[in-house]
C-alpha cells in the first residue's frame, strides 16, 4: 500500500496539507531543544511549530525506540490530520510523483469477497492490461480474495504476501470481472507507476451546453502541467459548465488549489483573498492573506459556477477550493460531506524523515474556516462505484448533470443496490486520521 498528499511554500506557494520553507520561529521548549536526539528534535519542532502546542502530551522522548511512535504518542487529542514520512517515502510519492506496483487502487466489496477497483492510474501495468474502475477483483495467484482478505485480518497474511514486495519485476496474476459480468485474467509486472493527478477529462454535450467533468486526484507539483493540459482542452471545447470530481482527492499543495481555483473562474477572482494563514501564537509573523493567482496555469476560464462532487475522501486543499471560492461564484457540492480538514502542514526534515505536523489554519475571504466536521453537500447523495469514470449511471455524476438540466437536486438519492460500501466510508473517516490518503486507497 503506497501513498501520496501535500507540502506549501511561505508567502508566495504554500500546501494545503502541507508546506513550505522553513521560517524563523519563537523558541520552544528549551530543554528539548538542547538535546541532539530524532526524538528530541521531533518534540523541539512540535514545541515551536505545532498549532496546537499547548495540547502536546509531552511523552519523555527516551522512553520511545521508534521516531514514529514517539511523534504519534505526542500529538494533541484533537489532532486528525498530522503524520510522518521517511525522506524517501515524501521524494517518491510528493516531489518525482512515483511508486513501484501495479498502479491501481480498491476497496473491498461483496461482502469482502473481492476488490473493487475505484481508480486506476494512466499508462500503468494495470491499465495496459484493461483493468477499470468499476472492475472487481476475485482472484491474485490463485487465491480467492476472500481467502487473501480473512489471512490479512487475521495477520496470517501481509500486503507483501498478497500483492509482492513493491519493486520493479514483481508478477502476479489477477482474475477481475468487469461490469457487465465478463471476466478478464492477466499477469501484472509491477514498475514504476506515475502517480498521474487528473484521472479523468471529458466533455458532454447536454443541449445547448457544453459540460466538461474533470477527475482530480492529488495537488502536487505533476498537478500544475496535468491542470493545464485539462483546462486547455476544456477551453478549446468551450465548455459552459465543469464537473469537478473531487471524491478521492485527500489533498496537497495549496498553490496548486489556487491554480485549479484560478483555472475555472480568474476573472472574478483576479485580486480577491484566496486564502488567510493563520499560525499559532509564537509565529503571528507569518500569518500571510494570499491572493487568487494561476500560477503554472495560463489557460483562465471565466464560468459562473462549477459543480464539486465529493465524500468523505475530499480532504483540505479539495476543501479550500470548495470553501475560497464559494464567496466569489455559485459552487455547488454533491456527494457527501467532506473530510473536515480546514487546517494545513509544512513538511518539516528531521533527521531522515519528513514531519507532517499541523502548522496552520486556514480561512477564506470571509473569515469562514470553521469546519472540522466537514463541509456539506448542497444535493446529498450515496456515491456507488457503477463503472468507468462519467458513466451515466454514476450517483455523483448524473446527480451533477440533473442539476445542469433541472437546476435542483435529485429528489432522491440516485444510488442503487451497488453503492461504494460503508467499509471505505468509515475507513476514510478513520483510517484518515495522522496517515496519507493513498494508505487507506489500497493503492497498489
């Protein structure tokens, strides 16, 4: 299982569940940064730096062999969002966008008999071998699933054991039935995956307008390229509305939600307050108000609203988009309530690992950051994993396009019997908590 999220740049880029470069902070607690320890060093940074550094637990940092564990046991109760990354895990997955494996994500269904596939990365080993979204995976190496998913709960079994070590060269043979029934088998080589962060682009003609839907997977530095690209198409197709799906996008670089912020409405936006940094109160000095810019982004389209599908997989900067424009255009939120991350990180280096520690809060041009418990959908609606991305039958989706047709929500729920189970809801309400969102995608 591999990863992906966040990182920010003070003043001029900054991240939205992450960071940026190191500023000067207040001293913290004197004698923990005296000492020369990784654990030392961790408690040091989170006594200056943490935004709520007045609820650290304050574990002795001797009394912890593993850096992790000591970071984890010192966190504020409140405290959701922050994680650890080793150095290598944070290059790979945030700055050169790439793990090894077979490049596709699920979860599990019917009754943990299979694995559903919920996105697939493009030019992956699984997508060269036809595998989708929508697919359900019942068979690797000639094991049932269900049999591979009783072993792991029970411990007899690890992700290694299922799916090989995550390096290059690594087979196994997968048996999936699609949609329809039909069912497909293939061997999958592992290799270097490109963690691609638009998953899907389309355009659709609903009468006398052009809709485009745009898959948006992670804010990352590969997002300003692909976001560019995505919006260049959709302006060369002249679209007059956008389907922004968001369902499983945990977050990243808050410069980037400025540039996909600034691609569907720039000149509405142009000198408006994007975002307001707000630190803890030994580092008022970089409380900073960040204005709308595109940064990387060149294509600027001008609509007067846009329609954000979500579940409780959207997470921070997909929230920020969703919470600094709804003061400037119409956005309209269908799906379920998001995650409740109106707080941000800079990933700081410690010794050879990366801390994730809530650093910030954010707040729109209204002052409005206050929602923990998530933000809540205008037209409220059970996603289902139906097929491929902008299927008609897809709950989020058709519901965004009934509204573009109708101008109301769905009168009821568009779900049906295949709706994504419960069991991903409730892990990404839970599992969310102080790990990256790949972790609990199964990403693979």
């Amino acid at each position: 299982m591999l990863m992906r999220l966040v990182v920010f740049t003070a003043l001029m880029l900054l991240a939205g569940c992450g960071g940026s470069d190191s500023q000067p902070v207040a001293p913290g607690n004197a004698e923990l940064c005296q000492q020369t320890s990784i654990n030392a060093r961790i408690g040091c940074e989170l006594s200056r730096n943490y935004l709520w550094y007045r609820e650290l637990r304050n574990p002795a940092p001797d009394s912890f062999s593993n850096p992790q564990d000591y970071f984890y046991a010192s966190l504020a109760a409140r405290d959701n969002y922050s994680f650890m990354l080793t150095e290598q895990e944070y290059q790979d997955r945030f700055i050169n966008a790439v793990f090894f494996g077979f490049g596709f994500a699920s979860q599990r269904a019917d009754n943990a008999s299979a694995l559903q596939v919920i996105y697939v990365y493009p030019q992956s080993p699984a997508a060269e071998q036809g595998l989708k979204r929508g697919d359900k995976i019942v068979t690797i190496e000639g094991i049932s699933v269900s049999e591979w998913l009783s072993g792991f709960d029970s411990g007899r079994y690890s992700s290694e054991d299922i799916y090989g070590p995550n390096q290059a060269g690594v087979v196994r043979n997968f048996v999936w039935r699609q949609p329809d029934g039909v069912e497909q088998r293939a061997d999958l080589v592992k290799s270097r995956v490109s963690t691609n962060t638009v998953l899907h682009r389309s355009v659709q003609q609903l009468a006398a307008r052009k809709v485009g839907y745009l898959v948006f997977n992670s804010f990352i530095e590969l997002s300003e390229t692909e976001l560019e690209q995505a919006f260049a198409y959709f302006n060369q197709q002249q679209i007059d509305e956008l389907i922004l799906d968001l369902r499983y996008n945990g977050g990243g670089l808050i410069r980037v939600a400025n540039q996909l912020s600034s691609h569907i409405a720039y000149p509405q936006l142009q000198g408006k307050v994007f975002v307001k940094y707000r630190y803890n109160d030994k580092n008022t000095a970089s409380n900073n108000t960040v204005l709308f810019s595109p940064g990387q982004g060149r294509t600027l389209l001008n609509l007067s609203r846009v329609l954000v599908l979500t579940t409780p997989g959207s997470c921070s900067s997909s929230e920020l988009v969703i919470n600094s424009l709804s003061p400037f255009i119409d956005v309209i939120q269908i799906g379920e309530r998001t995650c409740g991350k109106p707080v941000g990180q800079i990933p700081t280096p410690v010794g050879n690992f990366r801390l994730f520690a809530i650093n910030f809060q954010t707040v729109n041009a209204l002052d409005f950051g206050d929602y923990f418990n998530g933000l809540t959908p205008n037209c409220a609606i059970t996603p289902a994993v139906v097929g491929d991305w902008g299927v008609p039958n897809d709950p989020l989706y058709a519901a965004a396009v009934d509204y573009i047709q109708l101008g109301r929500c769905p009168a009821v729920s568009l779900a049906s019997a295949s709706a994504e189970p419960s069991g991903l809801l409730q892990q990404t309400a839970i599992a969310v908590r102080n790990q990256p969102s790949w972790r609990f995608y199964n990403e693979q």
